[in-house]
C-alpha cells in the first residue's frame, strides 16, 4: 500500500504559527531524530481527532516499553498478516490492563510488513486503543494520532509526539473541557488554549487523559 | 600542536556527521518528493521509479458489486452505478492529463476469491480474502465499506476513511502488478457522525489514486499551514499540490480550481510520458515541459545534501505556477551492510537484518540530484526544508523523518525553460556546516594516496588558489 496519512487540521488559531513553525520544526525534528524513524501504519485516511475524541474511542490506554513486536499471521485467517505487539505496562491511564499487554493490528502496506510498522522491542510508548473486533484486531485511536512516541527532549524532560506531530491534538479542546467542566491547572490551560504543533510534555499529555478519561 | 587540534576537531564533527547522517538514512526506505517508490539494487531497475506498466494500459481494476453508501438501517445514499461513476471520475482525474500517458479501466466486479464468492464485499472476511487476491496480484479491487462494517472487523478506529496502494510489485521490472483502494462510505452517508463533503470525499480519494498510480507527496505553498484552515488564500490554493499530505485547505474543486495543481500535472507526466505519436486527446511531453536539474551541494561545492525542497516557480505566477522535488529522491542512503550479519559468512534475510532498504539507488552521485519538468516560462528556484511533521504516514522525501536545510540559500534569477530543453542548475548551500564522509572523497581518491581528508583540504586549497 502507498504512504499516506491524510490528515484535516482544522481551526488552527495561526497568526501566532508562521513564527512557531520554524521553532517548532527545530524542536519536533530533535525529538523525533532521538525517537527513530516514525513509520506508521501507512495508506490510510484519517479524520483528524482531537484528544478528547480519541480518549473516548480508546479502550484502554497504556504506557510501556515494548517487549516484542512481529509479523504473523493471524490465527484464523492465515492469508491475512497482522502486526502483534506485546508493551511492558508501566502506567494505565484507562481501562483494565495487567503487566503486559498485547495486541494484534491489521496492517496493508507492503513496508508495514518488512518494518513492524515502525514499532521495536524498547521502544517507549503512550498508546490510546481502540476495543478489538470480533476477529481480536485493534489499532490506536484515529491510527497514527493515538500513538505516542516518548523521549527526551534535549532539555532532559520526557515529551510525546504523535506521527502528526501532534497537529490538531488540542483542536477545539478547551471549549470541550469547559463545557464539561473539567477544570485545568493554569499549565494546562496553557497548552489546550494556545496549542502548537510539536511535542508536548509526556506529565502535562497524562494529565490531560486521566482528566478525559475521567469526565466520561 | 594547534593544527593538530584543529585536525582532530575536523575528525569530530566528521565523526558526528557521519553518525548522525547513519541515524538518518538508515532509517530511510525511500520514497520520494515525486515518485513513491524508487528501484534499488536488486529489486526494480536501480534508480527508476516503480509505474504501472506503460505498455499493458490501461490499468485494470474490479468495483466491489455494492453500494458505495448506506446507512445503518440499511437505506442506499450511494448506489452501486454511482460509486462505479464517482470511482472513474476520480481515476479520469489522472488520465485526462494530456501529457501522461496513464489510462484506467474498470473491468468489471471483483473476482471471486474463497470463501468470498462474490457480491458486495460487505464483511471483514470478505474483504481479508480478497485483499490477498490483490496481494497474489490477481486482481485491483475497488472496495465499498458502505456502512464502515468492514473496517470495524478489520478493528480500525472510527475515523478512517479509506487507504489505498499498491499490492504487489514485479521487483524484476520495477512495476506495479496490482492495487487496491478502499472507500469508507460512512462519511457519506449524510447520517452519521463527521461526515464530509462530497469534494472533501473526492478530493482525499482523488490524492489516494494518485499514490495508487505511483505518486508520493509534495510540499510547495507550505506557508499555507499559518493559516485559518479551509480558508486558503486562493493564489496558494492553486498552486497547492493535491499530493500535499496534509488536507488543511479547502477542496481544490469546492474553489472553482482543477483538481490537479501544476505539480501534480507534472509528475504523472514525468512518470507515465507521453512519446511517439501521442494518441487522441494527448500531448508529447517533450513539447509541453521542459526541465530544470542539477545537484544541491554544500558550501564546499562538493558534498552532495539530500532531503532539501526545491521548488521551481514560474516568474509573474509564483504562488500559482510551480513544481517541486527533494533533492536526492532516487537515492537510498540505506544500502545495507554485512558485517554485523550473525552470519556474515552467508548474508541472507535470515542471517542478516540489517541487507538496507530494497528501495532507491545506491548510486551516489545521485545524493543530491533534483529533476523538475515544468511548462516553458522563466522560473526561479529556491529551496526550503520539509516541514519536519510530515514524517511517518504523511512522509515527504526520501529522508524521515525529514532534516532542516543545512544552510541558506538566494533564488536563483530566473531562467528561461523551453520544452523538450533542459537547464542544468546545481544549487550551492551558503553557511553549511563541513562536511566528510565516505561519498565526498571518492571523487578524490587516487592510488596511495594520503588519507581522504588530508587530500580535500589540498584539493580545496587548490581550487582556491585556481
């Protein structure tokens, strides 16, 4: 399958984002030089989703280091290739997951196959999934957006970044959590209120899920 | 003993250079700012983009038998003949270009394949089955999920809208054997939740085809991501590729624009060229475009810098007229490696995980080339990063993720572009930082000769004293 993640990024406030772009370039591309290649699930069209949609379309969403993660045919259907990943559970920020979790994703894409869909054993991960189909497949809320590679930034903090580098992540969001009368931290307030594009601060993203995942 | 210091300081960052430019490329199957796939040393012609075989069009592909749209009680939005309709609208979007020499053809329904026996593809087992038709490379199937059933088996999250590539590739020939195309009808369904516009829906599918024919994205107007989205300034619009990898502006068509900008024109024509005798309703290429080419090379004159933008823009349309590439888009700089093979002695994918990307040339004088077909007019060319977020799925070049432009530089005056002519500009980058690594010296080796970069420093002084 060809490359390809069509994303929407709508409602952009952006006067401000001329000059952040180059800044922010800068800093996604340390981030993501630090974090590998980002290849992801590859072809596909997505709506772009906010943080609270894709918290309310995941089951269960966990941070961990990769264990495993292969191609293998799926148990049943043994023409169709699927991508199993198995994380070392480290935090869960929603639903019910033991010391490891695994799960099974259907993959298209021909380079999908030969690369794991970018995903490698130590590789530390915030991942928001979807319930599995009847078949036992699964794939992260909204694909690409709903995976969260975690690194360091070159000041030493822990920071996350989607593939979309976290474009649209904050769209709309402090209207959505007014209105269901979250309240933020004036920190948070900051980030959902005048969001750029690039990544955010690993403890500032898990607050804003729990708070989410919370509101339901 | 401050020369020597000096000299160990030159071998740092060289170190650190080639370090860094390992991390990068190794990570780098290639794609490129033109073509999605490029042959490499043992799979495809080395250096030559994979296409759909010009000689066997047109590219035949089978429309799932269903509806393209229903809701979930079941009532049709879209039926069957008007999403065979909107489907060939979406490939004739390509093949009316006159100057490319691609053509599509429905040839009927899909193809059973056991245990799915025909009729609407509707279910996820269906659909699994016949997804590995396309991957025997049996069959190009059009696939209708009218009611998002499918990709819910498939356990993909809400909002997909479809995917769509190539399955399978004849890696003697470099082409493309079979594709496949899925369509979400849900977000036409006029019901359910996030629905899009009949344009928005054409427009993201009339992008996916063009993956489908061979196309990777482009990045030219990226000014545009500074702006209120669906509410592009129309001069960036119309220059806007359909290839862009972000749906930021509003449909192309929805504006009163082709679908196509300029540089989507350009590319399906640099890939499928229209030679010979051009049939009905078709153009030579070489009498439509011209081309300007040339390397982007560091400071030094030498050193070869892939992933840059270039972008050729056409003096008096700037915004509105103009094509681009990233430098070195037929290069991997992956080529693999043996030596950390478990056994070496026997280098084989089982041995060895580390063989490099199957994709791109490992033909080094190719690092830094860029290649543009443009209309005639006089352009100027100017360069700029990939915008560092398109990386992953939404990926631009060869590099990913992408790096910034090593250092500056003026558009060139502008150059006069005559079809069927080439101009040849290499674009030298001012302020990079120096540069060594195994390509640059090559050119400078010679038999018993002093290490490679003790030489560069002579061969520089040299061509200074020159």
């Amino acid at each position: 399958m060809s490359v390809h993640t069509f994303i929407a990024v709508r409602g952009w406030t952006a006067s401000r984002l001329r000059k952040q772009l180059f800044q922010a370039g800068c800093v996604l591309l340390l981030v993501v030089l630090a974090a590998g290649s980002l290849p992801a699930q590859r072809g596909a069209i997505t709506l772009p989703q906010n943080l609270d949609k894709l918290v309310e379309e995941a089951a269960i969403i966990v941070r961990g280091h990769v264990v495993s993660a292969g191609v293998e045919p799926h148990p049943e259907l043994a023409n169709l290739s699927t991508l199993v990943v198995t994380l070392r559970v480290e935090e869960t920020l929603k639903g019910q997951a033991s010391s490891t979790f695994t799960f099974r994703q259907f993959i298209w894409d021909v380079r999908d196959r030969f690369d794991d869909a970018g995903y490698y054993k130590g590789q530390h991960l915030l991942l928001l999934m979807i319930k599995p189909s009847a078949l036992g497949l699964s794939s992260p809320a909204g694909l690409e957006q709903g995976r969260f590679r975690i690194v360091r930034n070159p000041e030493g903090n822990l920071v996350a970044v989607n593939s979309h580098g976290n474009a649209g992540l904050f769209h709309e969001l402090a209207p959505q959590l007014r209105a269901k009368g979250v309240p933020l931290a004036p920190r948070l307030a900051a980030l959902v209120e005048q969001p750029t594009p690039g990544p955010v601060p690993l403890d500032d993203l898990r607050k804003l899920i729990r708070l989410l995942a919370g509101s339901k | 003993m401050k020369r020597l210091l000096n000299r160990c300081r030159s071998i740092g960052r060289a170190a650190a250079a080639l370090t860094t430019c390992g991390l990068l490329l190794c990570q780098s199957p290639v794609q490129a700012g033109g073509p999605i796939r490029v042959g490499g040393a043992t799979f495809g012609i080395q250096g030559q983009p994979f296409v759909w075989d010009p000689a066997a069009m047109p590219v035949k592909y089978r429309v799932d038998p269903g509806p393209l749209s229903k809701r979930p009680d079941g009532t049709v939005v879209i039926d069957h003949a008007a999403g065979v309709a909107r489907v060939k609208s979406l490939f004739d979007t390509w093949q009316n270009v006159p100057t490319a020499a691609i053509s599509y053809g429905n040839i009927g329904d899909i193809l059973p394949a056991p245990p799915y026996t025909g009729g609407p593809v509707g279910t996820a087992q269906n659909f699994i089955a016949v997804f590995a038709s396309c991957d025997a490379g049996t069959q190009s199937p059009i696939i209708f999920d009218a009611d998002g059933s499918i990709f819910g088996g498939l356990g993909l999250p809400r909002g997909v809208i479809g995917f769509a590539g190539a399955c399978k590739l004849d890696p003697v020939n470099g082409r493309f054997v079979s594709g496949l195309a899925a369509l979400n009808g849900r977000f036409q369904d006029g019901f359910s939740a996030s629905q899009l516009t009949a344009a928005e829906f054409d427009h993201a599918f009339a992008h996916e085809f063009g993956h489908f024919s061979g196309l990777d994205h482009s990045q030219i107007n990226v000014n545009v991501l500074s702006g209120q989205p669906r509410a592009c300034n129309l001069d960036d619009l119309a220059g806007l590729p359909l290839m862009f990898p972000i749906l930021f502006c509003q449909a192309r068509s929805a504006a009163g624009l082709p679908v196509l900008a300029p540089d989507d024109m350009a590319w399906i024509s640099r890939l499928y060229p229209v030679t010979g005798s051009p049939p009905p309703g078709k153009t030579l290429t070489s009498s439509a475009y011209g081309t300007i080419s040339g390397k982007v090379l560091f400071t030094d004159g030498i050193t070869q810098a892939q992933g840059v933008n270039v972008i050729a823009r056409q003096v008096g349309s700037p915004r509105t007229i103009a094509v681009s590439v990233v430098s070195g888009y037929l290069f991997t700089g992956n080529p693999g490696q043996t030596v950390t093979c478990l056994d070496p002695s026997n280098p084989t994918t089982a041995t060895c995980a580390n063989l490099g990307s199957r994709f791109g040339s490992h033909n080094p004088a190719l690092i830094g080339q860029y290649e543009i077909l443009l209309p005639p007019g006089n352009y100027t060319v100017e360069v700029e990063s990939v915008f560092a977020a398109f990386a992953g799925g939404s990926r631009l070049g060869p590099l990913d993720p992408p790096i910034p432009v090593p250092g500056t530089f003026a558009n060139t005056g502008p150059m006069s572009v005559s079809a069927g002519a080439m101009v040849v500009q290499d674009i030298t980058l001012q302020g990079t930082p120096q540069r060594f690594d195994a390509f640059e010296s090559a050119a400078l080796q010679a038999p018993a000769a002093p290490m490679a970069w003790l030489r560069r420093e002579e061969f520089l002084t040299e061509k200074r004293r020159a």
